[in-house]
C-alpha cells in the first residue's frame, strides 16, 4: 500500500483524470468544489467516492496543507469486495467515509431545500400583495414572465424522503456500535458502499438543481436588467407614498423583500447594496417632500399612466414650440370620432403627427441609448409607439405599461425589439438596414462623396461613426418598415390608438417564441428553407473546393405598431453570401402570423437567388428558382405540359399578381407548403416540378407522398440526385480518411444536410 506526500497547495487529482486507485487521507485536510461548493476531507476519507461508478474524477481535489495518502489499486467498483473481505479495516474505513461524505453533502442540500421553499413562499405570496395594492393606489400592474413558470421546488428531486433520516442516524451511531455491526461483515460493508455511493451521485445531482432552483429565484427577486420584483415593489412604494398609510403598508413589504434577497446564496451583493441605496436615497427624498392624500378611486386612468405625453417630451428635450405643437395635434387626434377617416382633416392630421412623431422619436431614442435606467413610459413610447393613455385606450395602455419593462427580444433566436435592435447598431453589433433604395450604410457614404457633399477624411470616420450609422437606420429605414409593416397605409399614423387595436393585445403580441414555432414549422416542412450553398476548401484535407450548405436565419425585428403584415426587408447585408437576412415583424400582428412568416420565407428565396444570380437571374441557360419561374411564366401560353384549362388558371394568376413574377411564385411557395406537402395537389405539374427542385420536402413528407403517383417521378428523379451526391461525399470521405486524417465537420453536415 504505497504512500503519497502533496504539499499544502498542490493538486492531487484534475478533474477528468481517470480513477486508478482508491485514495485514503491518513493526513491533512483535502478540499474540493462540487457545483461550486468547496467541501474539506480529512484523515479516513476517500477522495472521489462519488466518481467510482464512472472511474473519472469529476472535481479537482487540492491540497489545504500538507497531505499523506495511502493508495489501493482499483480496477472497478465490483471489485471493491475482494478488497473489503481481505481487510475489515480497510471496510471499515471507507463505510465512515461514506457516511462522513453523505452527511455533509446531506447538510448543504438541506440548507438549499430550506432557502429555496422560503424564497418560493415569499414570491408567491408578495407578486399578488404588490397586484393588490397596485390596485388599492390605482396604479399600473407591471408584469413579471417568471411568475407564470413558477414552480414549487424540489418537484424532480431524485432523493428520497428517507435517505436523509437513513445516513444521518447511521452517522450518529455510537462508534462501537457502528463498528461492531460493519466490522468483519464486508458483504454488509460492501453492500452499504455500494448504495452510498450511487446515493451520493443522487444527492449530488439534487444539490445541482437546487442551486439552479434557487438562481432562478435569485432572477425573479434581483435580476440584472432592472426589471424584478424588488424593482416594482420599489416602484410601488416611490409612487404610492405620497397615499395614507402607504408608506407604512408597502414599506413592510420591503423589509421583508430586502430581508430575504439579503439572505440569498447567489445574490450580487454588490449589486443588491446599489440598488438598495439608490432605493433609500430616492424614497428618503420624496418623503421629504411629502404631502398626504386621500387614496385615489380605482377605476379609469391608472396614476402610473397619467400625463404620459408630458413625460415623453420632457425626456426628448426639445424645444418648448416643438413640444407644444405635437401635444395640441394629439389632443386633436384623440377627440376624433372616426380617426382612421378618409376626410382631408384626418389624413392632414394623421400625415402632421407622423412627421412630428418621428422628430420626437429621433432625440427620445438616442437619449436612451445612453441612459441605465430608461423609465417605463419611454420604453412604451420606443416600443410600441405610445404617447397618451386615452389615444390608446385606458385597458391598453395599463397592458403596454404591464409588460414594458420586461419586454425583450432573443439574441439567440435574433430576435430585437426596436429599442434592442438600435442599440445593436450603436454598439457596432449590427449593421444598419439597406434603404428604400437598395443602398446600404457603405454605398450611402460614398454616394455622398461623390457628390462632393463630404470628403474623403468625413467618409473615412462615417464609415466607422456608430451615431450615424443609428441616424441613418431612424432616418431611411425605420419609417418605411414602420408604415409597411402597419399594412393599412392610407390610414396609417405610427400612434399607438386604440382605433387600430381591432384584437385583444395579449393574443395578437408577437413574441421570439411565436416566430420561432412558425420558422420551425415551415423549416419542417422546407427543410433547406435558410441553407446557403458556399465552397469550402481545405487543402490539409486534400479538399480543394466543395460546395456545401449552410442554414442562416434571419434577423427579425419587431415594429411598435399593431401590423397586418411582415416585410423581407433584405435578404443578405452587403455582399456576404453568409450574412443573415432581414425582415421587419409588427409587435402585435392583426393577421396570421405563420403565414405572413411563410411568404417572407418565400420571398427571402426569391430575392436571394435574383441577388447571387445578378443580372442572369432570368437566365434559363443557367439554372434556378428565378430563371425556371422566369421562362415557366413568360413562356406558358407555349409550353405544351400545359393544358388550356391550366394556361388559363396560369393567366390568371398573372393577372392577379399584375404581371409580377415574384408574386406568383410566393403564392405558389404557399399553396406548396400548405397543401402539397400533404398530399393534396394545388399546383400545375410545371410549377411542382420546379418546386419540388428547388424547394424539396424532407424525407418524413416524402415518404407520404409516395402512395401518391402525381409525385413518383419528381420522387424517383429527387432519390437519384441524392445518392449521387451522397456516393460523391461517401468518396471524398473515404479519401480523407485513407490520408489518416479526420474527416472536417463541414463534410459530416453536408453529408447529414443531404440525406434529410
């Protein structure tokens, strides 16, 4: 049994190093961290028991001073009762160590267990108590995600109840006790270390989720955007204390709040001892200049929402005049009985306040490009294009107001808000928007070099200027998107009213997830929907030029107003084949959302091809969507495929589409999602054909459709080109691997992207 001295620092086993011996402390202190807990082993442990059942260490166990360890070989767990029958000591020692192990990890989950049912008790019963008194002060509710995925703690927590009670009397026992009743049984020893250990992965795993448990918790009490329940209790406070009894009232609620959150294992501190400061410096001030009154009536305009305007115009510091116009043709605008009225006094004041509207956007947005604490009613202005409670309706307005703070967007799914998507431009993480002229950023700045507008030094720092490139998206792109995105266009006022909230608010918000289940729905069924074909080389590979797919999704951004349509705005940024495409969604969508994401789908297709295929794009000598279409449409009333009944459906969809190709095929692209994909024929033979080419079904639908003889040759000609080009990358594979090199990631996508 040979012995190891480690000095005090030293590590005696990494993380992921395999298990060769059984590991007995006979001196000094050990420490390692599981799921970040830093736990002490002493003389008569065994360091890494819970990692027998894999045989690969899981922590890093350093030493705290100086170490001797005996050490066993160990050539698997099942061989540990051979070891325990030639020595009881040696059993003995390692049933103490378990139970010493499981003890302590036993403590810490159970002081996990207890944090986490306080914190969840104190949410749950707090969040209504805020609704309440919200309501009691006639105050604006505002929503908090977490609390509608609250879930008790603990539900999949694989411990059970009595494990805890089994280990630690077990622990407690007398040592003689113990000893006579382990000492000399090594088929009971090596039973008891057997379940310990496979306990120990169980409480360890129980211990993980807590800890995730409880940062969730963490998140919903104190979370780093601002928006939490310590921000909306503070809030509530701060507006309503001015009220009787309610600094008294909601001021109980914050100490037990603070109490709490101060407790926390994950909490900042820091950041907590902030935000409390801040808190007490602004409630201290306001009580300073407190002047009770009577609680206000519940019902109509909510406090938090009145003199709204005023807010917003006084945060976009302009001129007094400027201000004061726009509030007088609000004020005008709200009284309208009709204001979507086709009169010239409505379409003059509807084209005046979008003009001013956009003139107070501009400033109120680059303010808040800067600021830390943007206020609420801003971000509804920014967000959703809300300026007065009444012009959108008082229920309306208390909703907008509800979800403003903790409104987001998904970077993962890219996915912005308007306020999200300019602030990634001013942080030089986007690039802005081609304009209504199909001219980007870069070509803008040159263009006004040429005209002898700027010189060469002014383009030089344009081109790096992230203000500008912010005033160009607000100047040239975000109009347009805002009013195309609106659908009515004649009526169109970038005002949030309630004349245009024809459905409930709630059901027609579009949110990240709801774009992510249509995009995926339609991907499911156009599986190479967003694939790009790029080259890719590899000369160490002996890979000189292979073409391969890659899926780029688009980038989408969601417009403050209530839509009835999504545009496509560009299909790639500048001349990056691989640069993700653009579209522009409404925040609330009066129409289908699926399948306006559908024929954004289709025209991103359309555009795409048309964009890399430039001026040949009509081309029928040189493949593709558009040249097919192109030469199918032009060319119809001569092609002989076509029967006179369909050459006339064709005319008239011609005539439909007032001659617009592109047209034809996005409401082709969605009869061929819709219908076709399940079976049901909606489309001529010549326009399934080019379809079925350039837009195949997965294998899933394809194998539905082949008890349908319509599909069998578009089926039999598709299953050839596949294993050509499956036999072809089967090929360069086996090359590469014949080489004695590994066969690049690129090749193993492509040959997965081909057999979908």
């Amino acid at each position: 049994m040979p012995s190891s001295d480690y000095k005090q620092g030293i590590q005696l086993f990494s993380q992921g190093e395999q298990i060769n011996h059984i590991s007995f402390i006979t001196k000094g202190v050990v420490a390692a961290a599981f799921n970040g807990r830093a736990f002490r082993f002493e003389q008569g442990d065994i360091l890494g028991i819970c990692d027998l059942g894999t045989g690969i260490y899981g922590n890093t166990y350093t030493a705290v001073s100086d170490v001797t360890v005996f050490s066993y070989p160990y050539n698997g767990i099942d061989a540990l009762e051979k070891l325990f029958h030639g020595s009881a000591d040696l059993a003995q020692l390692a049933v103490n160590s378990v139970c010493h192990q499981i003890t302590e990890f036993l403590k810490y989950r159970s002081l996990l267990k207890n944090e986490a049912e306080k914190a969840y008790i104190l949410i749950t019963q707090m969040y209504p108590a805020y609704e309440n008194l919200c309501n009691k002060y006639a105050l604006s509710i505002k929503k908090l995600p977490a609390m509608l995925t609250l879930t008790q703690p603990g539900q999949d927590d694989p411990v059970e109840a009595w494990t805890n009670d089994f280990y630690m009397e077990i622990k407690n026992l007398e040592s003689d006790l113990r000893k006579s009743f382990f000492y000399r049984h090594p088929g009971i020893s090596s039973g008891f270390f057997h379940r310990g250990t496979k306990d120990m992965l169980q409480i360890l795993q129980s211990i993980k989720g807590y800890q995730e448990y409880l940062q969730g918790l963490t998140r919903v009490l104190l979370h780093n955007s601002g928006h939490d329940l310590f921000s909306i209790v503070s809030e509530l406070h701060f507006e309503s204390i001015n009220f009787k009894d309610a600094d008294a009232t909601v001021g109980e609620i914050i100490t037990q709040l603070t109490d709490c959150i101060s407790k926390m294992t994950y909490v900042n501190k820091e950041y907590f001892t902030q935000r409390l400061d801040a808190y007490n410096k602004n409630i201290e001030a306001k009580r300073t200049n407190q002047e009770l009154v009577d609680t206000p009536t519940s019902e109509g305009l909510k406090q938090s929402l009145a003199d709204s305007l005023e807010v917003i115009l006084a945060y976009s510091g302009l001129p007094d005049e400027t201000c004061n116009k726009f509030a007088r043709a609000v004020r005008e605008y709200t009284k309208l009985t009709d204001r979507n009225s086709s009169e010239e006094t409505a379409y003059k004041l509807r084209k005046e306040l979008t003009q001013d509207f956009y003139e107070l956007y501009r400033p109120v947005l680059l303010k808040s490009l800067n600021d830390p604490a943007v206020p609420t009613i801003i971000k509804m202005f920014l967000n959703f294009g809300y300026v007065d409670a009444t012009l959108a309706g008082h229920d309306n307005a208390d909703y907008l107001y509800s979800i403003a703070d903790a409104l987001v967007g998904n970077k993962a799914m890219e996915v912005y808000t308007v306020m999200e998507w300019m602030a990634a431009i001013y942080k030089g993480e986007k690039e802005p928007s081609r304009d209504d002229f199909n001219m980007d950023y870069a070509a803008h700045i040159r263009e006004e070099k040429a005209h002898g507008r700027i010189d060469a030094a002014e383009e030089a720092r344009r081109m790096s200027d992230l203000d500008a490139k912010v005033q160009f998206e607000l100047e040239n792109v975000f109009p347009i998107a805002n009013k195309v995105t609106f659908g009515r266009i004649s009526i169109f006022c970038p005002l949030f009213s309630s004349s245009n909230a024809q459905r409930g608010l709630e059901s027609s918000m579009v949110s990240p997830e709801s774009i992510k289940q249509a995009l995926d729905e339609i991907r499911e069924i156009d599986y190479s929907a967003f694939y790009r074909e790029v080259m890719y080389t590899n000369i160490e590979a002996g890979i000189p030029r292979e073409m391969v797919h890659l899926e780029v999704l688009p980038e989408i951004v969601l417009m403050p107003n209530v839509g009835t349509r999504c545009v496509m705005w560009q299909e790639m940024n500048g001349r990056d084949r691989t640069s993700r495409s653009r579209a522009f969604v409404p925040m609330f969508m009066l129409e289908d959302l699926k399948i306006w994401i559908m024929r954004i789908v289709a025209e991103f297709r359309w555009e795409y091809i048309k964009r890399i295929q430039g001026s040949r794009w009509g081309d029928i000598t040189d493949p593709s969507i558009t040249s097919e279409y192109f030469d199918y449409l032009q060319f119809y009333r001569n092609n002989r495929e076509l029967s006179m009944e369909v050459k006339a459906t064709v005319k008239t969809e011609l005539v439909r589409a007032r001659n617009n190709y592109k047209s034809v095929f996005v409401a082709n692209y969605l009869e061929w999602l819709q219908y076709e994909s399940k079976g049901s024929p909606r489309l001529n033979k010549f326009a399934r054909k080019i379809l079925f080419e350039y837009c195949p079904f997965p294998e899933s639908v394809r194998e539905k459709l082949s008890l349908n003889p319509q599909y069998a040759d578009l089926l039999k000609k598709h299953g050839l080109k596949t294993t050509q080009r499956e036999k072809h990358l089967t090929n360069v594979m086996q090359k590469i691997t014949k080489a004695g090199q590994e066969v690049p990631k690129e090749l193993v996508n492509e040959m997965e992207y081909t057999k979908i």
